[in-house]
C-alpha cells in the first residue's frame, strides 16, 4: 500500500522514514515534506501544504493512497480527516471535533473538568477588563493561554501581574494571534517536572507509546524563551509504573472514555503534555491532537512496531497491544536550528557533513530544502539529530558526536539535552 504523510517537519521526516521500513508499505509520499523526506529511499515529496485540503484529497485519490497519517495539529483541527473520510479515505488523526482537545484550550479545560482528569484551576474570558480584574484575586506566576492555535506560542507564563496583564492586552486588543487570542484561559501555575505522555487510540482502546520528555526552552539550563522544542529523550526519566498507571488511570483513560461519551470518539494520537508534582501525581498542562515534535523522533527510533499497520489498525478499531514493541535502549535527539529562532530565523545556508553521520544516528530534518546536489537551512528549527545507545549517556555522546560532524554556520543547538536523565543515570550507577 502506499502512505501519504502531511507535514514537513522533524516528525513528518520520522514518519515517512519509519513508514518506508514497512514491509506492507510500497511508496510513502510526503507533503510538503524537506531535504530529509527527499533523500530517503522509498520517499517523495508532493508540492501541497498541509492547509490544502482539497488537493491532498484529490492527490490520496487520484493515486489510491491507503492511509494518510497527518503530522501537525492545523490541519486536524481544520478538518482533515473529515474531508478524506467523506470521500472513503482513509487518514489517521482526529476528527475537527475531537481535535478541539487541542484547538481550544477552553473545551479542553471544560473537558478536563466535566471528566474530573487532574489540571489546574483556570477561567476563561472574553473581555479583557474581567480577564485584568481576575487577575486581582490571583497569585503570581500565572499561565496566560490564547484560546486558539497559536503555533506553539501561544502560552505566557508570567510572573507578575504587569506581565500578565500586558499578555492578555496584546492577545485581547492587540490582536496577537488573531482570532485564536480573543478568548484567553488564565490558569494556576503548577510546579514539578514536565514529562510528555503519547498514546495511540482508536476511540476505544489507548495504547501508550514510549514516554519521552522535551526541552522547550532555547538556551542551556532550561533558560531563554520558549520554542518548539530544542531536543527531547525517550524513556522519561522521571516514568517509573506508578507514574505510567496513575497517567493511564487519571488522565488517559477517562479522556478516551469521555470523547467518546461525548460524540467525539478520539482516533489518532493523542498528547498529554504533563506536570509531575514530587509527590508523583501527574496534572495535564495541554492536550495535542497529533505527536510531539521533537519526542516524535526519538521514539520512533525505539519502535519496533509496524507504524502504518497500526495506524490502520486503530482507524479499524481493533489496536491490539501486541502491536507495539519497543527498542530497550534509549533515545536522545538533539535540535540543530537557524541562528535567531525562535523571534526570528536566517534560510538558505549551506548545510554540509550530512554525509559523515553514520551508526546508530540518524539525522532528521525539519526546516530544510534541496537545490541541485546542496541542503540548504529554511528556517525555523532544522535539524534534530538523534541517537540511539546502550545508556543515556551513549546515546547522548552519539548525538552529539554526529552534531558534531555536521557543518553549517547558521545553526545553534542546547548543550545539555537529556540532562535530568543523565543526572538520574549517573546517581543510578554510582549506587549500584
Ligand atoms: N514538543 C512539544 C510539542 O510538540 O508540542
């Protein structure tokens, strides 16, 4: 069967890559896809964005695609899947309606809260002088969310009243985020350690897959501001089974059960962006409709599943749990981005040294473009470099070995990626 998988980042590069080692798998396309998505064997890349709907349907059509799997939440929440599933296609992600989890942070708070699913205190609002006099009666820091997608910048955490006051002035007024910041959640701020929590769920059945966490922010020590994702490593190493039970139990479960109570029964993958408090209660920060990007990366190097036959299996309502396996060893990647993200980006420089990366790492791309025989940067985050290794501390060393061997002067990456694992593992052996 042939694959079609929308996006052209980081996540969309795993994807193909890993829907191309699919025995049942003959082409896999990629739209609009990057360098990384072109160079793979079994690969093409389509010229469509994943905002045209009707194209990428007519394109699955016309060339009897088998299963299309949407990488970014835009399109999901647009209505994708709706679209493929009236002509009789097939595409895994959900439906507009379940994507709202992620599309309106109110819905999912409200859903939070009609499922009893742990999150923190929060009110949502309309008009910016209710918004400033809520803020009167809280404690600082604060969460200050636009209601709508704001691609991944949506989210203040102040630290002061003025400071939150100005964010909702700018989404309310100002007309930041456009239509997406003119509803605002406010919520309390909750302290811990963040982990990431995906499943794959066919409306009925959650499956999880391998727990990773992510470094949001740009600059070494978790400082500097916030981006996409500047590296992520799989497993969590904070998830031990009674962090994985009580996630299943308190928060994944009762979401599958009440999309499905609710009309909206939820087929894709969901994510639970999640605080873990120290006494190791998990409380979810955000629901995405979609994978992670970058923890999409290292934990498709641990599959060792087939991906598009589970994708299809869950779009069939019958996910088996056997379907899933995973490499023991860990997994860390390493985000390479163009100098200035994420305020600003530079495009068009050479990228060179792809060539020397070889073992257990491979290099997917994110912000990239051929001409002719050269890789050139196109902004945003670029590359995510990423190793498997017998230890955290292997796999990181690879990383950044391979890093390392990649040569482009526009480019900038963390230092420190997967450093709580790598404290863990150190305390682990030396107790041993
Ligand atoms: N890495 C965070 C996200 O994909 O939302």
């Amino acid at each position: 069967m042939d694959v079609l998988i929308i996006g052209g980042g980081g996540r969309e590069h795993a994807l193909a890559w890993k829907s191309a080692q699919s025995p049942e798998v003959g082409k896999v396309y990629v739209a609009p896809g990057n360098a990384g998505t072109a160079l793979e064997d079994r690969v093409k890349n389509v010229p469509l964005a994943p905002s045209d709907t009707e194209g990428l349907v007519e394109f699955a059509r016309t060339r009897a695609v088998a299963l299309t799997i949407v990488g970014p939440e835009a399109p999901l929440v647009a209505g994708i899947t709706d679209a493929f599933e009236k002509v009789g296609l097939r595409c895994f992600g959900p439906s507009a309606q379940a994507a709202m989890l992620e599309g309106s942070k109110n819905f999912s708070k409200a859903f939070m809260r009609r499922h009893g699913i742990p999150t923190a205190d929060y009110e949502s609002f309309t008009e910016l002088d209710a918004a400033l006099d809520y803020l009167e009666t809280r404690n600082f820091p604060i969460v200050v969310k636009a209601d709508g997608l704001a691609a991944g910048k949506g989210v203040t955490v102040a630290r002061t009243r003025a400071e939150a006051a100005g964010a909702l002035t700018g989404m309310m007024s100002g007309g930041k985020f456009g239509a997406a910041g003119q509803r605002v959640v406010i919520e309390d701020f909750i302290d811990g350690e963040e982990t990431s929590f995906i499943v794959i769920s066919d409306g009925e059945r959650a499956i999880p897959l391998a727990s990773s966490q992510d470094h949001k922010a740009r600059d070494d020590g978790d400082a500097g501001p916030n981006t996409g994702g500047m590296g992520a490593y799989s497993p969590s190493s904070i998830m031990d089974d009674t962090l994985h039970d009580r996630i299943m139990r308190r928060v994944i479960e009762p979401a599958i059960a009440g999309m499905r109570e609710e009309g909206a029964p939820y087929r894709g993958f969901l994510y639970a962006g999640l605080m873990v408090d120290a006494d190791g209660n998990p409380e979810v920060l955000e629901f995405n409709c979609r994978l992670g990007d970058p923890e999409t990366q290292p934990i498709l190097m641990r599959l060792k599943g087939d991906l598009p036959a589970m994708c299809d299996m869950a779009l069939s309502q019958r996910l088996r749990t056997d379907a899933v396996s995973w490499d023991p060893r860990p997994a860390v990647g390493v985000v390479m981005a163009s100098s200035g993200y994420p305020e600003g980006t530079t495009r068009d420089r050479a990228i060179n040294g792809l060539e020397r990366v070889d073992g257990t790492v491979k290099v997917f791309h994110a912000g990239t473009r051929q001409e002719g025989d050269e890789v050139l940067t196109n902004g945003g985050r670029v590359l995510c470099v990423t190793a498997l290794g017998d230890s955290v501390t292997r796999a990181r060393d690879e990383a950044y070995r391979a890093v390392a061997a990649v040569d482009c002067d526009a480019l900038f990456y963390r230092t420190d990626i997967a450093y709580r694992a790598l404290a863990r593992e150190a305390t682990a052996v030396a107790g041993q």
